[in-house]
C-alpha cells in the first residue's frame, strides 16, 4: 500500500500545486483556461496518436478489454436510470440533478487517467489508457447527451452537442493513431520524436490545470447528492468494472489499467455539458470538487487491492 501511495504521491502533488498556483493568482483565469485547451486540443491528443501509432497490442486482448469497459458503462448507465424514479420520489433528487449526478458516475477525467497511467504504469500503461479512450469516449458523450436532453432543462441544442462530439480532438486523434498503426505506416523518427517532446509536456500541465479546477468553497451546498455521486463515480464504477474484467476474463496489468479507468474523478468537460444542455451545474461543480479530493483516498485503495486480485 505504501508502495503505491508513493508511486501516486506525485500526481496528487501537482494537482496541489494547480490549486495553490490559482489561489495565489500566480495565472488568472483566462491563463488557466487557455493551458486547458492547450492540452484538450494539442498536447493530450499528439500524446494519444504518438502512443496508438506504434502501439503493439494482441487484438483478441483489446476485445476483450473492451467488453469490460462497455459492461461497467452499460450497467451504470441501466442502474441510474432504473433508480431514478426512487432518487426523485423519496429523496426530492430533481431530474436536472439526476443528469449532474449521472454524468459524475459515468463519465471520467482523461488528464488524470493518461497522466497516472504514464507516472506510475509507464508506457504500456499509456496504451491501454488510449485503447480505453478509442472505445469510451463515443458511447460515454452519446449515452450523456441523451440523458441531458431527456432529462435535462432543454437549454442544449442535442444536433449541436453531437456535432462538437464528431470533432472530439480525443476522438480524432484515436482514430488518426489506430489507422496509422493498423495500416502499419506509423509514425517515422522524426515525426514521433516531435510527438513525443510536445506530447510529454500534457502530463504535468494536465495536473496543474485540475488543481487550478478544484473549488473548496461549495462542496457543502448539496452535501448529500454530492457525497452520493462521489461514491457512484469512486467505488461503485471500479466494482463494476471489476466485475466487467471477471466476466471478459481481463486480467494483469490490462486490468488494472481498466480499474484506474474506474476510478479517476469525472471530467470538467461535465459542468461545460451540464450548462449547455440544462443540468445543474452547481451541482456538477461541488461533484468534481468532492471527487477529486475523494480520489486522493481511493485511487490508491482501488489500485493496492488491484495488485491482489
């Protein structure tokens, strides 16, 4: 356990340094927001090309990790929905804040997944993350935007939403990176040693830009609905994707990538979705808060206990 808390230690680190950096003003938001795009549309998805390109991965084992993965999804996504009229009735859970809450345990955050999957796994570790992207990212924001405009407030235009989805950076890069590794062009040197210096400057910006994300101040309001979502997204998502690895017969080093996966906080781009389409955003924004924070705890209990199975 020790081990793996200090192989962490430095991701939390960073993330802390994010949080001071904004907090002191040393950035102003405007800064903070431009380093996010910068890693959004350049430096994570050169990183995700650089890595597919080359990558050297069985295709009987990445089916069935992907199984896995669309398991724990498809069975979150049934169980809320299944829920939600128990959510409404007996604990006044709102339909604008069933969508916050639904996102939060569905959805993830990609820089703190890319970034612990190369701090601690390494390389392989890298490209399982990416394999996970090319397969989640699609149905996560389909199954997320329907959710939103059938539950949601009606402030999004769905056909619009759908669109900013087919040019997901994310996607598009790991469909770039899967057709120039399964057409065997690659990347040459050149072109992978330019990869590969501006792709190693999005792990540690990525971290500093979820600290800079992290607000204290309204982790309070919503306190029951934010601890419940925190729960769904932390634990419940990692057993399920646990039982997703049983069931595809995923084991070794691929499942814990696909734990990790599970367990890191959901993503910012969830309050953006939750304003547009007409969630609760303040409730979306005390989720991240709490989630990241929660993370410190369980990430490292999710990946020791990974060790162990």
């Amino acid at each position: 356990m020790l081990l793996v808390i200090s192989a962490l230690l430095p991701v939390f680190m960073v993330i802390v340094l994010g949080y001071l950096l904004r907090s002191r003003g040393v950035l102003d938001a405007p800064a903070w927001h431009g380093l996010e795009d910068l890693c959004y549309y350049v430096l994570f998805p050169v990183l995700l090309v650089k890595t597919l390109a080359v990558a050297d991965v069985n295709t009987a084992d990445v089916a069935r990790y992907s199984g896995a993965l669309l398991f724990a999804i498809c069975a979150m996504t049934g169980l809320l929905l299944a829920g939600y009229p128990v959510l409404h009735r007996y604990f006044g859970i709102s339909s604008a804040a069933f969508t916050s809450i639904f996102q939060g345990a569905t959805r993830w955050h990609g820089f703190i997944a890319l970034s612990i999957a190369g701090l601690v796994i390494g390389e392989e570790g890298v490209v399982y993350m990416a394999v996970t992207m090319a397969v989640i990212i699609p149905p996560l924001n389909i199954i997320n935007v329907m959710v939103l405009a059938h539950f949601g407030e009606g402030k999004g235009n769905l056909a619009d939403v759908l669109a900013k989805l087919v040019r997901n950076p994310f996607i598009i890069a790991c469909a770039l990176g899967a057709f120039l590794n399964i057409t065997g062009l690659g990347l040459t040197t050149l072109l992978y040693n330019i990869a590969d210096i501006i792709g190693g400057g999005a792990l540690g910006i990525g971290l500093l830009t979820v600290g800079a994300g992290i607000h204290l101040s309204g982790i309070r309001d919503h306190r029951g609905r934010v601890v419940f979502g925190t729960l769904l997204r932390l634990l419940g998502m990692p057993l399920l994707m646990y039982l997703g690895c049983l069931i595809f017969g995923v084991v070794g080093l691929p499942r814990m990538v696909a734990l990790l996966a599970a367990a890191v906080p959901t993503g910012s781009a969830t309050f953006v979705l939750a304003r547009q389409m007409g969630g609760d955003a303040p409730l979306m924004a005390n989720l991240i808060t709490l989630q990241v924070l929660g993370a410190t705890v369980t990430l490292p209990l999710v990946l020791w206990i990974s060790y162990f199975l």
